[in-house]
C-alpha cells in the first residue's frame, strides 16, 4: 500500500518541515505519529495536516531529532506504517 517513505528533512529554526508518504488504495486515512526516543514510543501528532499524506511541522531547536512516520488505513481496516523520517535542525 506505501508507495513512497517519508524522507529526512533538514532545516533551520523557524522553518516548516514536510514529511510525505505516498499510498495506493481505497478510501485511506492517514496518522502522522511522532517520537522523540529514536523510536522507542511513538504518539499520534497533532500538527498541521497530521491526518493526510503531508504533515507540516514547525522547527524548533527541541525538535531535533524528532521522528515522523504514518499509519495509512484503508477502507476495510488493513494498516501499514511508514518507514520513520527524521528532522534534523541546524
């Protein structure tokens, strides 16, 4: 069902990072999901467009390092999740 992973995004301090994942299917929902452990616990992000292909994520210093993958759904129920990308800050 993925066809493309979210790729690292690189930025400064009071950009917006996109992460995208591409998917194939009937009727898909999207959750963005957020870690700030290298992946260790993961929650569902509340930031701009956390429920469609493209989150937006504003930069912050804290924000290093923060982790952004996608659970895609499709319309009988069946989910994958996304490969993890990173933002990185500089």
């Amino acid at each position: 069902m993925i066809t493309s992973q979210p790729e690292d995004y690189i930025g400064a301090v009071g950009d917006t990072a996109s992460f995208t994942v591409g998917a194939n299917g009937e009727g898909l929902k999207y959750q963005w999901q957020y870690s700030n452990d290298d992946g260790a616990n993961w929650k569902n992000s509340s930031q701009s467009g956390c429920k469609t292909a493209t989150v937006s994520v504003p930069i912050t210093a804290v924000r290093n390092g923060q982790q952004y993958r996608c659970v895609v759904t499709d319309e009988r129920g069946n989910s994958v999740t996304s490969e993890a990308g990173t933002l990185i800050v500089q």
